[in-house]
C-alpha cells in the first residue's frame, strides 16, 4: 500500500522568540515492511542544523529558531510504501541492545495497578504473541481512550489508576506490564491511516514487544490490533521521551497556541506496462 502524507505543525509564540531549538524526530523509518519513495521537509521562522540517526536509529532533524521569530511552521510530506507482516519488525537493530528495552523508565515504573492489571492476564496456550494480545485486552478494557484527560507527562501508572487516557498512555502501560513480565518492549510513534477519513487528529502511538523466534512484535493497544499495511512507523525508544515527533527549548517566549494538521491517504499506484 501507498500512504501519502502531509503534517504540519504551527507553534504561535506569546513575544518574539530569543533563542529556541527543535528536535524533529518526523522522518520515518526504512524497516521491514515499509519503504519511504519520497521526503520532504520545510521550516518557516527556524532552519535545519544537523541531521542524524540517534541511538534507536530514529532520524532526527536539530532546527534553529530564528531570532525574533514569533511563529513557527514545521511541514513534512512524503510517500511511503508499506506491506503487511502482521506487526512482525523481525530482529533488533540500532545502538542500544535488547536488554535496555527490559528497564523500567519514570513514564512506564509499574505500581499496584498495573500489577493488578498483569494479573489479569490470561497466558495462552497458544505462545507468546496470543498472550501479548490478552495482555492488550485487558488494557483496553479498563483504560478508556478519552482524550483530554492525560498530558504527555501522564505516567503508566497513573493512566491506569485513572482508567482513562489516549494511545500514549496504552502503549506506555503495555510496555510496563511487557517489562515487568520480563519481555522487552518499546514504544513507537507514527501514523495511522483512519479507514473513515483523510485528515486524522493527530499522530499516533503503539508498542512494541520482542517475542523470541520472531523479533519485535507491533500491539496497537488502543485498536486491538497488530499494525498493518495503514500505519507508518517513524520513532521507536524506551518511552514517549524518545520516540516524541517534536521536542525543543525556547527562551524569550512561551508558546502560545499549537495547531496541527495531518492527512493521510491512500494512494494508486499505476503500473508500468511491460
């Protein structure tokens, strides 16, 4: 399948901006099942200052803000091509090895309710990954998505106390009860095309669990479902901190207001007569 892409990000500032920098982790990744055919960027009121793959092999993008500046647009489009593996990555690749993904970070450190949460899961007969399924289960089950009730600094923890958050907040108490369980997880940020829509509310976040014989393993908690050919990964890390699309430091200014616009579509591809 063919995904388009456009995502634009605009950070409105109260007063102009003295210094500010960005960490774009926006360019998606060339993995198993998935292929980028074309990528674009473009800024307005900052410009690029270094590209580099970090230690999860993420492409980051370091942007400058302009001095002065009291708006800033960040753009991407592009095309990628992507197949369906029923979630399957394959092996682990990147600068951090296997065991990094078993330690618990402050977003995903389980307390009683997780626990709570683990005990509920049935283990399948049926081997790892059908367990990893219960294991989303019950998570949706007890953690309404509802929007607006958790902040990117919401722990595990206490978006299972609070029985409600958004994908974040599933992913991040997949992989809590995954590394309690003593199985690697990591969480994955990207896109998802909607079946229902072209422009999408925002951009989306799953896990990731390391099941032996097949490698990393994709759980989209908050669908119930292994991603297929309708997601796109860009990011992957221990938690949202490392995976996060745009992180950055501004001096001179607060933000203001935030708007971002997204859409994705499907896209027919001609074939080539022979």
């Amino acid at each position: 399948m063919r995904l388009s892409i456009r995502h634009t990000t605009r950070y409105l500032f109260a007063e102009p901006i003295a210094h500010g920098i960005q960490r774009l982790r926006l360019t998606p990744k060339e993995t198993q099942g998935q292929k980028i055919v074309e990528w674009s960027m473009e800024y307005e009121g900052a410009r690029e200052e270094l590209v580099f793959d970090d230690q999860n092999f993420n492409h980051v993008t370091l942007v400058a803000v302009d001095e002065g500046a009291r708006e800033v647009v960040v753009s991407c489009q592009g095309k990628v091509d992507t197949k369906d593996n029923a979630g399957v990555i394959g092996q682990h690749a990147g600068h951090l090895p296997l065991w990094a993904f078993l330690g618990q970070t402050k977003l995903t450190k389980p307390g009683p309710r997780i626990r709570e949460l683990i005990g509920k899961v049935e283990r399948s007969q049926g081997g790892m990954v059908d367990t990893l399924h219960n294991l989303s289960n019950v998570i949706r089950d007890h953690i309404e998505y509802r929007t607006g009730t958790t902040h990117v600094a919401t722990t595990a923890e206490e978006a299972a106390e609070s029985g409600q958050g958004v994908c974040q907040d599933h992913a991040h108490v997949f992989i809590s009860a995954a590394r309690s369980l003593e199985i690697p997880a990591r969480y994955v940020s990207g896109y998802l095309m909607m079946n229902d829509r072209i422009e999408q509310e925002a951009t989306h976040a799953w896990a990731e669990a390391h099941v032996q014989g097949l490698g990393w393993v994709g759980f989209d908690i908050s669908n119930g479902i292994s991603p297929d050919p309708r997601y796109v990964r860009v990011a992957t890390g221990r938690d949202y901190r490392d995976a996060a699309p745009i992180t950055g430091i501004s001096f001179g200014s607060q933000t203001e207001n935030l708007i971002v616009n997204l859409a994705v579509e499907q896209q027919v591809v001609e074939q080539q007569q022979q």
